[in-house]
C-alpha cells in the first residue's frame, strides 16, 4: 500500500471519528428525539465509497495529467451516480426522517470530498 494511500485512510478515519462526534453531539443536544442510525451508517458508507474512489485516483495519478483529470471526472460522475441511486433507493423504501437522511447526507457528502480533494493537492505538490 503505498504511502498516499495510508495518509488517505488516516484521513479518512480522522475525519469519520470527528463526524461521529458531532452526531451525538447533535442528537444529545436535540429536545426532540430522531433516530440517527442512518446517519450512523451514512458515515462509513461514505468513506468506503470515497476510499475505493481514491485509491483508484492515486493510481491515475502516477500517469499523465490529462488522463488523470479525465478519470477524475469520470470517477466524479460514478460517485454521484452511486449516491443519487443510493438516495432514491433510501426516499422510495425507507421513508423515515427523510430531511435528517438528506441534510446529513450533504453534510457528510461535502465534508469527505473537501479531504478527498486536500488530499489530492497533497499529492501534486509533491508531484
């Protein structure tokens, strides 16, 4: 495994313990009492989701740089792909806590991507 791909998954743990810690910081903080298991599951799910995205970034990034930004945009589209059908398949057949599910989503969503793409940075700096 190589290097960038250990500091990824450091990262990427790092910063699903801080969102775990802000949910039940929120959920001890609410008078009214709404189930967070999905946002419990949301947060892993979302980083292997950006994980193995990831790692095939890193990989794309030791060729060219216009191959890079191709897969990028292609594994960007994917990503979004996956996670539209993973919330329509959530608003069709679960129906609980719909806004909590969503807005927990984009917060989360946006959170992995802001240190997908510092992490990517990381790596072409040194580049």
């Amino acid at each position: 495994m190589s290097d960038a791909i250990k500091k990824f998954l450091l990262k990427a743990v790092i910063t699903s313990l801080i969102c775990y810690i802000i949910v039940i910081a929120i959920s001890f903080l609410l008078t009214k009492k709404t189930s967070f298991l999905e946002v419990y599951l949301l947060i892993p799910y979302i980083m292997l989701i950006n994980l193995g995205f990831h790692i095939l970034l890193i990989k794309a990034s030791v060729s060219n740089n216009m191959l890079f930004v191709n897969k990028y945009i292609a594994f960007s589209g994917i990503k979004l792909f996956i996670y539209l059908i993973s919330i329509l398949i959530y608003l069709i057949f679960i129906k609980f806590e719909i806004v909590v599910f969503l807005l927990s989503f984009i917060i989360i969503y946006f959170i992995f991507t802001v240190a997908e793409i510092t992490s990517l940075l990381q790596i072409f700096k040194k580049n």
